[in-house]
C-alpha cells in the first residue's frame, strides 16, 4: 500500500485528467471522480464509458505465474536490467505496460534500489499478484489502448514484455531521454512445442509492424535478440501453452492429452527480440540529413548513460 500511496504523485484521474490523492480505501480528485483501492491492493483506474478488455484470465495468469516463478525466463529478466543499466539513471517510476503478475519489474527493481515499479495491467487476477510483487512497486488497473492514467513525463522508463504496446501513450508518459524497453517473440520462440501442443504461430510480420508503430512514436536506439535453452517438464511445457494466447484457442482436455503424449523432458528454445527506444523530441532535433535519414544503418547515438555510482551509493 505504500508503494500505492508513493505512486499516486504520476498517477491522474483517468475521468478528468486531475491529481489523485489517497483517501481510505480509494482514491479521488478534486472533481470528485473516486476509484477503489481493491481490498489485494491494487488501484483500478479503468476509465467508465467505454468497455475494458478483461485481459487474462485467472488460469492464464496462474500458469505464467508457476512458469516464471520456475525462473525458465530468467535470461530475459537479466537482460531487461542489463540494457536498462545503460539507459536511464536508475531512479525515478519504471513502469510497466500489460504488466502480467509484475514479474519483470520486481526483477528490475531488485537491481536498480532506487526506482519505484508500477504494473499497469487490465487483468484483474494479474493486478492481484502484482501488487504483491515488489515492495517498491504499485499495480494499477488501466487499459492500455486507452489513454494511460499517468501524468505526462511521469516514467524514467517503460517495460513492455508480450504485451499490448500503445506507442503513443507510452511516448506521452516517458519523460525526455526516458528509455522504452520492448520485448516481442522471436519467430523461433517455443518453437518445438507448436506442434505437439497446437500452440499459436507468432505472426511473422509482427516485427515489421512492431517497428512501423514505433517508428512514429519512439526512436529506436538498440535491438537486441536473445536466445537461450530452456527443459521442461511436463507441468511446465502445460503451463507454456496455457499462460500465452494460445490458450484462448486450445482446449483444456485438448491441451491435457497432447501434454501427456509429451516425453517427460523437453528442450525448448527460447527466442525473443528486445527493443530499445525512446522518447522522439521532434522540436529539439535538427532536420536529418536526408542520406542519413535514409541509410537503414545509420547509427543511432544511444539514451543518456547511467552516470557511474560513487563507492558510497547504496547499490
Ligand atoms: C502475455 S501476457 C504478458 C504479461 C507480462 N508482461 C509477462 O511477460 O509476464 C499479456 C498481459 O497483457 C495484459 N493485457 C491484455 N490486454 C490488455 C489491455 N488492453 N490493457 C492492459 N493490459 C492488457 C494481459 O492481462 C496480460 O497480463
Ligand atoms: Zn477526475
């Protein structure tokens, strides 16, 4: 609840666009607009007027729980941090958009000591184990194709794992030289469970479009793929199918009986891109010279390093 009451400073009123502060059990603004503070902790700020997708769903999310908490991703967790090291200064609110049961983020906030999280997210089940994630970390319910009930320049940086991206909202929020880190499955990801277990193809032009939507947002600074191996047991390679969008398509008793025709081990690739932008200032940028603009590898300078920490931070 504490991380809650910190977070309310980058928080607005979703109806109104006012300041938020805390009153017992809700919050309001001065309009009057007030949302409930659940009794597991989270803060719905989903808009009224328009319908919100339920996002996960309790299954969804307790699968990827168990399969996170089995540490198979816990590459992708490390290089989260490790780009994030180089591209913001480590303190300020990290937020992450569609942000699942907040497993990412408390792993970015263990290494940078003085950030604070905030998990946005639709899903209620999702906002539940979230707000028990980190200690420094917030859950906020929230849709993320809507506008974001966050201040303008309220986050040092976004996370955003196999999530739904708003660039636009996530461009608003960052605040200047603030890093956005995306992370989208290879075309390679899982790719020795489809099969067997009827798994959903990622669409091969996702990278392009991926890249289309934040071209006109964001400034792309890095790409990154990461690949690595991960064995699996049964109960796992289940939980593989069962927390992703593939579960909207399989059958449970479908999904049981190809699990069971399953060796008892299987090794499984794991292939993600991760993409690193941020925030364009259209107005603090001089025109590009058009045979840069064009030249595909053209360098990019990178965001803002972290500046080195003195032997006396905390850290
Ligand atoms: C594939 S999961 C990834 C969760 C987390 N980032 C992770 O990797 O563990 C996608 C997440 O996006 C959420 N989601 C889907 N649609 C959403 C929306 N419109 N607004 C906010 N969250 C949404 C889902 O509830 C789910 O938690
Ligand atoms: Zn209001």
């Amino acid at each position: 609840m504490a991380a809650l009451e910190r977070a309310l400073g980058v928080l607005r009123c979703p109806t109104c666009g006012a300041a938020l502060t805390g009153a017992a059990g809700a919050v309001r603004c001065a309009q009057g607009h007030s949302f409930d503070v659940a009794r597991q902790g989270y803060l719905s700020l989903v808009a009224g007027g328009r319908a919100a997708p339920a996002g996960d769903t309790a299954e969804m999310v307790a699968a990827r729980e168990s399969f996170l908490e089995a540490g198979h991703f816990q590459p992708l967790a490390a290089k989260l941090a490790d780009l994030l090291e180089h591209a913001f200064d480590g303190a300020g609110v990290v937020v992450d958009l569609g942000a699942g049961t907040g497993w990412y983020l408390a792993r970015v906030l263990d290494r940078f000591p003085e950030a604070a999280g905030l998990a946005l997210d639709v899903s209620k089940p999702a906002l539940r184990r979230a707000a028990r994630a980190h200690p420094r970390a917030a859950a906020v319910g929230c849709d993320a194709w809507g506008p974001l009930p966050l201040r303008d320049h309220a986050a040092a940086a976004v996370l955003n794992v196999f999530a739904p991206r708003n660039a636009a909202e996530i461009a608003r929020v960052l605040r200047p030289e603030g890093a956005a880190l995306i992370v989208t499955p290879g075309d390679r990801h899982l790719e020795e469970l489809v099969a067997p277990l009827g798994l959903v193809r990622v669409d091969p032009d996702k990278d392009e479009r991926l890249a289309r939507q934040l071209a006109a947002r964001l400034e792309p600074v890095e790409r990154e793929e990461l690949r690595w191996r991960i064995r699996l047991d049964r109960d796992d390679a289940r939980a593989a199918a069962a927390m992703g969008p593939s579960a909207f398509h399989v059958e449970a008793d479908d999904l049981d009986r190809r699990v069971a025709a399953l060796p008892d081990q299987v090794d499984v690739t794991a292939a993600v891109t991760l993409s690193l932008a941020r925030a364009a200032v259209p107005s603090a940028r001089p025109p590009a010279p058009a045979a840069a603009a064009s030249d595909p590898g053209h360098r990019r300078s990178r965001p803002g390093s972290r500046p080195p920490r003195s032997p006396g931070d905390k850290g």
